[in-house]
C-alpha cells in the first residue's frame, strides 16, 4: 500500500520531537535530588491531524480489504422481530412464489394480539388475512395496483402490509440479501431494502429457517412502531415507502 506508506512517513518527519540530551553527566547528581514534575513533550497539532488521517486510512483500508467485516457490520442492521443477512451467493431461486398470508379475514374480526395500523394513505385494505403461526397473530393487509402503486413483480399487488409483535417473536423474519442489494438504516427503527430482489422467509416452530418456504422480494422498508414489526413491500421507491409509513394509523 504505497499510499499508506507515504502518510506514515510523512507523519514521522512531522512529529515535532526535542533532542534526546546526554543524560550519563547528569545521572548521579539527578539521583541525589528529589524527582522534578515530569513535562509532557509537546506535539504539533499538525502532527496529531496526520496521525489521525493514518488510524482512518488503516481503517478504511482493513474495511474495503475484507468482506466478511463489511458483511458484518450490515448483519448488525437487524430489528426486533427481523433479522437480515447479507451473503455473496444467495440461495437458488425457489420454484413457487405463493404469498401464504393465512386466512381471509376483516380488520373488525381479525382477533390479532394487537391494535392494527392502517396506512391512511393509500387507504382501506383491498383484503386482510391472518396468520396464526406467529405469538398475537401476524396480520396482512394488501392492495390492488395503481397509479399511485406500481405493481411489485415479486407479489403482483401494488402494496402489502404484514404486521405482529415483534417483542414476542425475536427474528421472526428473515431476509438474506445478495451484493447487489442495497440496505439503509433510516432513524432508529427502520431499514430500507432495495435493488436487485432478494429473499424472504419465516422461522419455523423449531427454530430453523427452511430455505424451501423462502420467496423472492422486492423493494421492502421494515420498521417498528411501539411493540410491532411492520413490513412494507411493493414497487415503489424509498420515498413513497416513507410516504406510506408516515400515515400508518
């Protein structure tokens, strides 16, 4: 790394050292008398900056050098309730794309272990399931394409709403993404995925995610609000995302 190399010789030429005194003419009269205040050795601001900018640069260094660290540091952006996973090589593309939202339902009789959010836009669901697989239910409110929706090649409605308690079952959720995917924090409590389309799937009773139920998706903001897990999915881009998660009520 000839760059590095360059910057920790530049530092070295810039620290401002004092001369080292012959210390040996000294010794026994300084033994003889009691130990003076030590004095810190000044340092140039300069030189503390260029020490600084070497630390940063090792580090960018030992991050861009290693995808197992910046993999790491992405599986960190997990959420209660979610879990998401970052992999070079994602697994083969499943045969079926079927949604499994459970059974057809009305927001009145859903009997979730919670008060469901309704995103005022776009508005009342086109149709709501439920899902008994989870603690509280998890509850699935779905919509038709429209202008406003563009239709999401992984689901063919313009919007779907998942929802359940995301205290009750910890990484619930599972997202495996591939290079290609981006993945954002926004704020405290949620993370944007977009890009090339990458995969979805639910744990097991037994604790173990069954690559066999996993499913493509598309472009998704996860977020929490108070105790619950919500999922957004379609089409649309990040703004419209937050649009949506903005007038959840």
């Amino acid at each position: 790394m000839p760059e590095l190399e360059r910057l920790l010789a530049a530092v070295g030429e810039e620290l401002d050292w004092p001369p080292t005194p012959d210390l040996a003419p000294g010794v026994m009269e300084r033994l003889a008398q009691p130990a003076p205040r030590r004095r810190r050795l000044p340092i140039a601001r300069r030189s503390l900056a260029l020490a600084f900018a070497a630390l940063l640069l090792l580090a960018g260094a030992a991050y861009a050098a290693f995808p197992g660290v910046r993999d790491a540091v992405r599986d960190l952006l997990d959420l209660q309730g979610a879990t998401i996973e970052r992999r070079g090589k994602l697994p083969p593309r499943p045969p079926s794309q079927a949604l499994h939202l459970g059974a057809r339902t009305g927001l009145d009789a859903a009997g979730v272990g919670f008060t469901p959010l309704v995103p005022a836009d776009p508005g009342a669901p086109d149709a709501v399931f439920v899902r008994r697989t989870v603690p509280g239910g998890e509850l699935s409110l779905t919509y038709r394409p429209r202008a406003s929706l563009p239709r999401a090649k992984s689901t063919r409605l313009g919007l779907l709403v998942t929802e359940f308690r995301g205290d009750l079952s910890p990484a619930y959720v599972k997202k495996v993404v591939g290079p290609a995917s981006t993945v954002a924090r926004l704020g405290g409590h949620a993370i944007w995925i977009e890009g090339a389309p990458h995969y979805f799937f639910y744990r097991a009773p037994d604790g173990r995610y069954p690559e066999s139920n996993l499913r493509i998706a598309q472009n998704v903001l996860l977020l929490e609000r108070g105790r619950l897990l919500i999922r957004l999915e379609g089409g649309f881009d990040r703004g419209r995302a937050i649009e949506i998660a903005r007038s959840l009520r």
